[in-house]
C-alpha cells in the first residue's frame, strides 16, 4: 500500500457561499413561489373535469326537480280519466274501438 486513495472534489456550478444573506432568502422564495405555482397548476388540472361533471350532474338533478313540480302543480286538479279513458255504452259495456285520450 504505497498510495492512500482519496476522493476527488467535485467543483461547485455556483458558489452558494458567495451569495450574501438577502440574495439567499430571494432565491430560496422565488423557488418555493415557482413549486407553489407549478403544483397549484397541477391540483386545478386534476380537480377540473371532476368539478365539471360534478356541476352538470347537479344543473341535471335540478331541471328534473323542476319539471316534476311544475308537472305535479299542472295536474292538481286533474284525474286520470280525464286525460285517458276507455268509452262505455249505455250498459256499462266497454266499446272495444274506442279509446279517449286528450292532450293537457
């Protein structure tokens, strides 16, 4: 064992010790600002199809909640043999060609 092998120091791209104090803390935020506005970017882009379908499901739920009330308040005061019914004659015999349905 004639030579003791030791490592070879890697040289440093920028020189971290060179930067002063306030260039530091300016640095360090504008890499956390970009992180924060790469991973928001991300987040949205993930959560929007989901927010959008969930909205068209609701905006759905809503016009058939709707249209069911303004159906049922249309048809308070209304029977069903009103709109649909089977003609009888004189002797309480149903007429096999005739068939009564009106429109509302």
């Amino acid at each position: 064992m004639d030579k003791i092998y030791s490592r070879h120091k890697v040289p440093r791209i920028v020189k971290i010790g060179g930067l002063s104090n306030r260039n530091k803390l300016l640095l360090t935020i504008i890499i956390v600002v970009i992180i924060a506005v790469i991973t928001a970017k991300n987040i949205i882009a993930v959560i929007n199809p989901f927010l959008e379908s969930q909205s068209k499901a609701i905006a759905k739920a809503e016009t058939i909640k709707l249209a069911n009330e303004a159906v049922s308040k249309a048809m308070e005061n209304m029977t069903y043999n009103d709109l649909c019914g089977i003609q009888k004659d004189n002797e309480r015999k149903y007429k096999n060609d005739e068939f009564k349905c009106n429109k509302c």
